[in-house]
C-alpha cells in the first residue's frame, strides 16, 4: 500500500495555477509531484519514475515542498526558496527584528493588504510562508527548526 500519490499532469497544472495566481510565479517546475493523505507535496527529479516504488510503503519521498488546504497552497521553507526569487506578488520583507521573531516561531505583528499565504523575507534569504490575517502574519515554523536562542 502507497501512501503517496504521483500527481498527473492535470494536477501538476492546478498547483502552477494556484502558485501563479497567488505570487505571480510564472515558471514551470520541473519535477514529479507526490502527495500524501494528509495533502502534502512533495517533489523530486524525473529520475525517480525510473524505480518500481510499487512494492514499498512510502510516506514521503523527495523534498516536502507545501501543503494544500482549501485550495490554497502552503509553502514549506524549502517551497518557499525554490520559488520566492521568481516570485512578484505576496512577497513580504522583514527587517531584522521581525525575521529573528519569526525564525523563532513568533507571530508577527505587521499588517498586510491581501489576507492568505504570504512569502517571507529578509534580505536575499526566503525564510518560509506565513498567512497573513487581521494585523498579523501566522507562523508555521515547525517546533524542530525554530531558534533556540535568547535575545
């Protein structure tokens, strides 16, 4: 039993869509697209359709890429910084102190235009995707790669 799911070329196309309508990301990404049960993404090279993964029980292969949730798309770090410099729209810059708080798992207190999934920034560094609501943006930092460190 797989619990990935190789996505075809029409499911590929709906999360092009999704990312061009919510950052303006015009390029096409060249990889396979798995996603899980619980509406993970997951991407690798071409290569792997090469292996018979038929027999193996997988939960996740490649680089855990976003998540898709009411049809939006929730980009990891590694999402974000494969996409983010081809970006145009949803892009947010922090300042030092608003990247350190939200490396650190914090909330930011910042109030944007657009409500939904935004990609953060600091400098040339993408440092993940947050969702902007009311007058702050929501962290999804996961616990084991937060800072660990006091100011």
């Amino acid at each position: 039993m797989q619990n990935l799911k190789i996505l075809n070329s029409k499911e590929i196309k709906n999360i092009h869509n999704l990312l061009k309508k919510r950052f303006e990301f015009e390029k096409h990404l060249e990889y396979v697209f798995f996603l899980n049960n619980k509406n993970r993404i997951y991407i690798t090279n071409r290569d792997l359709s090469k292996i018979d993964t038929s027999h193996l029980r997988i939960n996740s292969i490649g680089l855990y890429f976003g998540e898709l949730h009411n049809n939006e798309i929730r980009l990891s770090i590694e999402g974000s910084q494969i996409i983010g410099k081809n970006s145009s729209k949803n892009v947010l810059e922090l300042n030092e102190k608003e990247s350190r708080e939200w490396l650190k798992g914090i909330d930011i207190d910042k109030k944007y235009e657009e409500k939904g999934y935004v990609i953060l920034k600091h400098n040339e560094d993408f440092l993940g995707c947050g969702k902007a609501v009311e007058s702050k943006i929501l962290n999804y930092v996961p616990k084991n790669r937060r800072l660990r460190v006091s100011d």
